[in-house]
C-alpha cells in the first residue's frame, strides 16, 4: 500500500453533486464545467493548493507544539521524508482535483547545510515533481523561495546590512525561478518575509529600499535572460514579523514599483489576511491593484475579526468573496494568476480527511461567491449604478478638462459665466448592500 492511500484511507476524489450533495464526498456548488461569464468555472478561478501550510505546517503556534504528528516530519532521511510528502501531496491534488499548486523551495526539499546542498536538493524534489506531473492533471501555478525561516534571515534578505547575506538570498531565488520555470510555472513570487524593520534605530531606510530594488531588478533581469513568460509577484503585507514591511499594501509596493521603474514585469499576488493587517478590505485591494495595473493573482484564506494577526483560515465568507470577485471579474479576471489556498487547518483539526474537507468546503464557497459575481456583473446591478453616477465624466467638456485641454482659469470662468450651482445626489449606499444581497 502506498503512502497516499494510507494517509487519506478511502477517499474517492471529489465530484459535483448538486445543492443536495453529501459533503465533504462532493462538492454543492463546484461544478468545475459550468459555463459562466463565457468561461468554465475550473479556468475563471484557477484553484491552487499551497505546499506550506497543507503539508509542511505541523499545527505549532506561540504557545504549543506539533499536533498533526505527520509521518513525514519525523525521520532522518530528509530527501526520503520529502518524497513521502510529495506522494501525499499529489495524492491530495488528485482527490481535490485542483489544476495548480504551489511551493516555497526548502517546503519541496530539505534545506542543506550549504546553498549548494539545498539547490542540489531542490533539483531532486523537482524532478520527483516532474515524474508525477507527467501523469497528473495538476500544473504549477507559481514557486517561490523561503528568503525569512532561517536564522540568516533575521535582518532581511534583499534589505539585510551583510552583502553575503543578500548573494545567498540571491542564489536561493536563482535557483527556484529556475525550477519554476523547469516545472511550467506561470509565476513566480517574491514574497519580503522580512524586509523591513523593527526600529529606526539601527536602521538606514534609503539604503535598504535602494538594495531592495536592486534585487527585484536582477530577478526580473534574470527571468527574461531564462525566457520565463510570467510576471514575477510582490505580496504585499504590511506587519508581522518585522514592525514595517516595506511591501505594506498595494499602494505602497506600486509606489515602490514605479520608483525603480518594474512595473511592467512585476505584478502583486494580494491576500485577505494581508489586507485586513494593513487596515483595508480585501476588495479595496483588489480594486486598487486593478485601477493600477499591478494585479497579478489572490492568496484565497481568510483572518479572523477578534485576532490582529495573520490567522490564514480557510476562505468561507460568501459575501465578502462575492463582492472580491466582482472586482476580479469586472476587471477581466485572472491571466496567469489564480486562488492560491495560502490556508492552514485548525491546529486542533487533526484528522487527515480535515484537509480534504477544508479544501472543499472553500472551493465550494468560491464558486458560489464567483456565481453571485457574475451575475450582479451581467445584470449591471453596481456597474450600471457606477456608470450612472459619474455620467457627467462622459460629456465634452468634462473630457476637457481631463484631458488637458483647458486650464484652471478656464474651468473656473465657466463655472463663474453659466452661474453654475451643482447640488449633490444621494450615494444610495443603503440600497446598494441591500443590492449585494439579493445575489448572496
């Protein structure tokens, strides 16, 4: 008996059954072919399980240890313990049957005690991945390099004080674009663990933004010498673990992007949790990353209101998510990118079934909060509101002024000529939310 089949026992991979369906042997509202806004629902939401948290996360927090006692976390063989998490990991690809996943490089093989040993091993687990992937439906979404675990990480890695440290961090990532591109990847992220600071005191900002910059560049120089087609993604977070990210929301790493001129390359991969810390909505986040230019894929999970911290729950709030969506589907939807599950199980949610169970129950809740998008975007339920109210925005003399065809004394001496006396008109929020929820 294989390793996967005496994880998950039994299991059957999941299918859609209806609104009446069983759980968790089938989804209610995942109905991977249903055809909506033009596209099959599988290709508008691109679902992906992340490496960490399902199979690398051991159910530790501040004040208590390991509760998941997975068998592949205990063992002297790390490359062997690797492969056994790789087989479990395909296997719970297969039973969700999800088109992506994704993976930090030290979760998909062990971290060596040089940089040669870990790239070494990284190049071993992805061929394992190579193996399985050639008689597997799921493909990569995006790779990305742990640059904030280890100890030589404390003072950052692109933004550390020791130039060494930030060769190294270059290598790792190196390496994993590499493997990314490798394994098909159609993004690759950088995600700022630690760059940041915890005081001023010891820290020189300019210095550390400058360094930082430089090494988005370099990566971005060394995707297009490879020939990687995708963007490379930012996530933005604004705290924890360092006191300030300098990636702290969507309009601080657009600033960031258009001062050391990446904007074309790089793109952000956003997060509910991350929004919420950085004291906005998961929606406005999407909607401004879209407004800029800058949106690139979601982390699917969610925080929790009473905790102010990073809790990364499963992604169960029907509205909420409709209302994401909507932004996400208003604004095209996804290119490359797609809804990573960056979510962990419950640490007291011990049983192997709960990562099955966790999984479908939020592709299960993105489907249906992606079902009530597209509708109030087919019926213009807040678009056509939207379009109303800036309606004045379309006529000639309003596209004037826009455009750069008139000057501030022209615009006042018309104002002042035709005695204008504009009156405001109501917002109708009221209406609007009692708009959302006849959809949700």
């Amino acid at each position: 008996m294989t390793a996967q089949v005496s994880f998950f026992g039994d299991l059957e991979p999941l299918t859609f059954g209806g609104s009446d369906a069983p759980t968790p042997s089938s989804f209610r509202w995942y109905d991977k072919d249903r055809i909506v806004a033009g596209k099959r629902l599988e290709d508008h939401l691109r679902f992906a399980v992340c490496y960490w948290h399902s199979f690398c996360w051991p159910g530790g927090d501040p004040f208590g240890g390991e509760t998941f006692l997975r068998p592949w976390h205990h063992g002297s063989d790390a490359l062997g313990l690797a492969k056994q998490k790789a087989d479990v990991a395909f296997e719970l690809f297969r039973l969700l049957d999800v088109p992506y996943f994704t993976f930090h490089d030290v979760d998909a093989a062990p971290e060596g005690a040089t940089l040669r040993e870990s790239i070494y091993n990284l190049d071993v687990i992805a061929g394992v991945f190579e193996e399985k992937m050639a008689s597997a439906k799921v493909r990569l979404l995006w790779g990305t390099a742990n640059l904030f675990s280890n100890r030589r990480y404390m003072a950052g890695a692109a933004t550390n004080p020791d130039p060494d440290v930030f060769a190294y961090a270059a290598g790792q990532v190196r390496a994993a674009l590499e493997t990314t591109h490798r394994l098909g990847g159609q993004n690759y992220v950088l995600w700022g663990g630690r760059e940041g600071y915890e005081t001023l005191l010891n820290t020189d900002m300019k210095r550390e933004l400058d360094q930082l910059g430089r090494f988005v560049s370099m990566v971005v120089e060394h995707k297009h010498k490879i020939g990687f087609q995708g963007p490379i993604l930012i996530e933005p977070k604004p705290k924890e673990p360092t006191k300030h990210q300098y990636d702290f929301d969507v309009a601080t790493c657009y600033g960031f992007l258009e001062r050391y001129g990446l904007t074309k390359d790089v793109k952000l991969n956003l997060e509910q949790n991350h929004a919420i810390l950085a004291g906005h909505s998961f929606q406005h986040e999407i909607a401004l990353a879209q407004a800029l230019g800058v949106f690139g894929s979601l982390d699917i999970n969610r925080g929790d209101d009473l905790l102010g911290w990073d809790t990364d729950q499963f992604a169960m709030n029907v509205p909420e998510m409709a209302l994401c969506f909507h932004e996400l589907l208003n604004g095209g939807g996804f290119t490359t990118g797609g809804l990573n599950f960056d979510a962990k199980i419950r640490r007291q949610s011990i049983a192997p079934d709960d990562l099955v169970i966790a999984h479908a129950g939020s592709m299960d809740a993105c489907a249906r909060a992606f079902i009530a998008a597209a509708d109030m975007l087919e019926a213009r339920a807040l678009t056509g509101f939207v379009a109303d109210r800036y309606a004045g925005w379309e006529q000639p003399e309003a596209q004037a002024m826009l455009s750069g065809q008139r000057s501030l004394a022209e615009v006042a001496d018309r104002a002042l000529s035709q005695d204008l006396n504009p009156q405001p008109r109501s917002g109708r929020q009221e209406y609007l939310e009692a708009l959302v929820n006849r959809f949700v």
